[in-house]
C-alpha cells in the first residue's frame, strides 16, 4: 500500500526558522530562500510530520491525509 | 541622489521628525540606499523587504549574540574587570534566546518547542478573553482614559505573570526590574549606568523567579515551568539556570512589546475610522487586522545584528564585526512586497510581515501577543464600538528600536 499525504507548507507564513528541518530533517529541507519545502508525500512517517507541522513556531505547516489509498503498481 | 541628501539622512535617524514619522524618514532611504552606512551610529541601516530577510536568515553571517557584541566594545584589558563586576549579566546573557547562536539557540529553542507552541497558546485564549473583560469592568463608569496606562500596561503584565503561575499584584516590581534591563539590552557601549541598570534587573528578576521555579521542579505541577524541566530534544533537558534565565527573560520580554503594539495598534485603527468600522461590523476580520497592524504599527521598529565575516550585498561591504540594522518596520512598507504598503486594509491577505522578525529568531512570544491583540481589539470593538482618540498629534519615546506612544487618550463612548 502506497499511503499519500499532503503536505503543505504556506510560504507566506513560512519565516525559515529551521525548526520543522531539525524535527524531522529527511521530510523537510530548505530552498534558496532559506523557506522550508516537504521532501516527501507518500509513505513517510506521517506521527514525525505532524510534530513537525505542531512545533511550526508559525503554524505554517498543514498535512492531510488524503482519503484514498491506492496498490503499488 | 546628492551626498548632502545621503548625510542629512544619516544623522537624522533619532531626530524629532525621525521618531515622529519614521516612515518617511525610512522611505527615503529604502528608494535611496538601501543598505545604507550611517557615520553617526556606526551602523548599516538595511530598508528595503528582502534584504531583511535575507539577513535574518543568514544565522552564520549574522550573529545575535548580543553579549558577545558587548564584550567586543569593552577593551581587551577591562573585560575581566568586567565580567567580575557584572557576573549576573555574564551568567544569564549566554541562555538568552534572542541574543544566542547556534548551537546554543537551537538547543535551548527546540526544547521549549516541545512545551510552546501556537496550538499550546491557543489554550490561553479563554483566560486572556476573562483577564481583558475584568479589566475594561473597572473601565465601564470612566469616559475618558489614558488607554496605555489604563489598559495596554496592566494587560500584558497580567498575562505574563499569570502564565507562569505568578501573583498579579506583583506587577509593578517586576516592571520596575524590566524596565533597568531594558535600559541594558536595547543599549549599547561602555556607559557604567547602563551595565548597572542591567546588572541589576537582570538580578531583580533572577531573584524572583528562582524560587518558584526551583519549587516546581521538586514538585511538579500542571504548568508551563514543571513542563519545561520535562522536556526533552535528543535526550537533552534544559539545566536549572536555563529554566530561570528563560522565565525571567519571558517576564522581560513578554510584555513592554504587546504595551507598544496593542497601543499603535488602536492608534492605527482610530485614527482610521473606516478600518475600525469594518471591525466593529464584522469580527471575523479580527485576526487579519490584527496582522496588519503589526504591519503597520509592530513595536520592534528594528532589530540589531553583527556580521560575523565580510559580506558584499548589493555591492555594499559589509566588514566583520559591523553593526547592522534591520529595519522591520521599513521593510513593512516595501512597495516591492505589499501593494499599496501605506494603506490600512484590515482584511489584507497574503500578509507575511516582519513585524515579529524572521529565521531562526522569529519572536517565541509572537502567538500569545497575536491572542492578546485579537482579543482586546474584539472586546473593544464590541463594547466601546464608538471610542474615539482625544488627541491630535501622537508622541513617541525617541527610541531606535522600539515604537512607543507616550499616551493614548480616549474617550469611550
């Protein structure tokens, strides 16, 4: 089962302070700007995404579980 | 431009006309000179929106650490002199979240996350909601008020010390502390008043938070303090210095910041009748209007940092150990970033000002302060829906960091 997740990080809101890279740093990484971007959306270890998204200082993270689920080809 | 323009602007920073519309003063330099050195503060004056950013979040270029700045000034030959003389100083700065750099700040941050969040600060709401109504009570039977003194100055005082489990009738003690560390911290160079004022709210506030806090961790209770000495990231917990240093740092820091803003936020708002309007017909616009005020009326007009090597932006060299001003409150006027940026628009959407900062140092107290603002403003606008200034002119503390009104008169119905 291929699980998939959406995982949105609002770049308006975003101000790079590095928290959700350090929580959870192979779901998140930087971009030039120094704003965070999800490296992931299917199969990840969605508890540490979700802490991530809780310890976002500016609650610029969203994840939701999308309903459907669908078999690896 | 002519150097004359450029020189007249430089040594016109805490000029009356400066502190009295600094917006203006700031426009100039933003279309100007951007990055700007200013021979009187010794200083690079950075304007314009993303060169803020920028720097903000170039942690290792740019330090916070704001001890280690001081200690850079005293020369090398007094410095132990110093550190005999003001241990208390020399113990607490290297805990100070704002005035850390990696990897302490980090350390210390990603602790206090696991307690302190935006969702954890929406538990407070209800709380802050009953603190504000029992406050404009005693208020209900006055027409005219000084709204600072009266409102803007006990609230945030009260938040605080209710949140970390404190008396309220303490406030004034703990006032009198902050304001002598604040005369340090936003300060510099080697003035003795100025290390002694320090020293000794520094001291002041260690004292009285000491033994509440070391209560707590033999016997825990239900609280944020008890929670802090439980927290953990990577197996490391915060020392007992660190828990005090940070709770008096959060009686420091927690309040004279939300004073200004709730204050230049109601300024802002009366004095644009239309906008206040807006809120007091539908307070479902609270929150952007919150956003926008600490656009346009945040009480951190700037925020210091020191390079940490030779940098060049923008064709500005910028040496190591220059001084740098990030002027928050000029990027929030950045035309480039905000359309029609002097306009008040309480429903304005995206919003993504800096009036809380920006990268690693993004302001720990921002979403108690956004609760705090959202709150007042939503029992103000109900309640004294036709509340009007008694004044025509606004006067400000002539200060380079901090936008603060002297008073706001008003009349409540």
């Amino acid at each position: 089962m291929v699980r998939e997740f959406r995982i949105k990080v609002d770049h308006n809101k975003c101000v790079g302070s590095r928290i959700c890279t350090a929580v959870a740093p192979t779901k998140f990484q930087l971009n030039a700007e120094g704003q965070a971007v999800p490296t992931t959306s299917q199969n990840c270890n969605l508890k540490l995404i979700q802490t991530a998204a809780e310890a976002c200082p500016v609650g610029a993270i969203e994840v939701e579980t999308l309903d459907e689920t669908k078999r690896e080809s | 431009m002519t150097s004359t323009l450029k020189e007249k602007l430089a040594d016109d920073i805490l000029s009356p006309e400066a502190i009295h519309n600094p917006e203006s003063y700031f426009a100039r330099l933003r279309e100007e000179d951007p990055i700007h050195w200013n021979e009187k503060q010794k200083m690079w004056v950075v304007t314009r929106y993303e060169d803020v950013v920028f720097i903000c979040r170039q942690p290792k270029l740019f330090s916070s650490d704001k001890l280690g700045f001081n200690v850079t000034q005293i020369p090398e030959s007094k410095r132990a002199k110093y550190q005999e003389q003001f241990p208390d100083i020399f113990s607490a700065y290297p805990h100070i979240l704002s005035a850390t750099d990696n990897p302490v700040h980090d350390q210390i941050r990603l602790i206090v996350n696991q307690v302190w969040t935006p969702v954890q600060a929406e538990k407070w709401r209800l709380r802050i909601r009953g603190l504000i109504h029992r406050l404009l009570d005693d208020l209900e039977n006055k027409d005219e008020i000084d709204f600072i003194k009266d409102f803007t100055l006990p609230l945030p005082l009260r938040v605080i010390l209710e949140f970390l489990g404190f008396a309220q009738e303490d406030w004034k003690q703990v006032k009198k502390y902050s304001d002598r560390w604040l005369a340090f911290h936003f300060g510099s160079g080697l003035d003795a008043e100025r290390w002694h004022s320090g020293a000794e709210g520094i001291k002041g506030l260690i004292d009285y938070v000491q033994p509440r806090v070391c209560d707590l961790k033999s016997n825990p209770q239900d609280d944020y303090i008890s929670a802090l000495f439980k927290a953990e990231w990577k197996g490391q917990r915060l020392s007992d210095q660190q828990v005090i240093v940070h709770c008096a740092t959060m009686l420091f820091a927690g309040h004279e910041t939300t004073t200004n803003l709730l204050a230049n936020g109601l300024h802002i708002l009366l004095s644009n009748r239309d906008q206040w309007s807006r809120i007091c017909a539908d307070p479902s616009l609270i929150a952007s209007a919150v956003e926008e005020i600490i656009r346009l009326g945040g009480s951190i007009k700037s925020m210091m940092r020191y390079a940490l090597d030779d940098i060049e932006i923008k064709g500005k060299k910028i040496k190591k150990g220059d001084l740098v001003l990030l002027v928050n409150t000029s990027a929030n006027r950045d035309s480039r970033k905000f359309s029609c940026p002097h306009q008040v628009d309480v429903a304005r959407r995206p919003n993504a000002h800096l009036g809380f900062g920006q990268g690693i140092h993004i302001c720990l107290g921002a979403p108690l302060a956004r609760i705090e603002a959202q709150e007042a403003y939503l029992a103000l606008s109900q309640r004294f829906p036709a509340m009007k200034l008694l004044m025509k002119d606004a006067e400000y503390y002539p200060l380079l960091r901090a936008r603060a009104l002297k008073s706001l008169p008003v009349v409540l119905r």
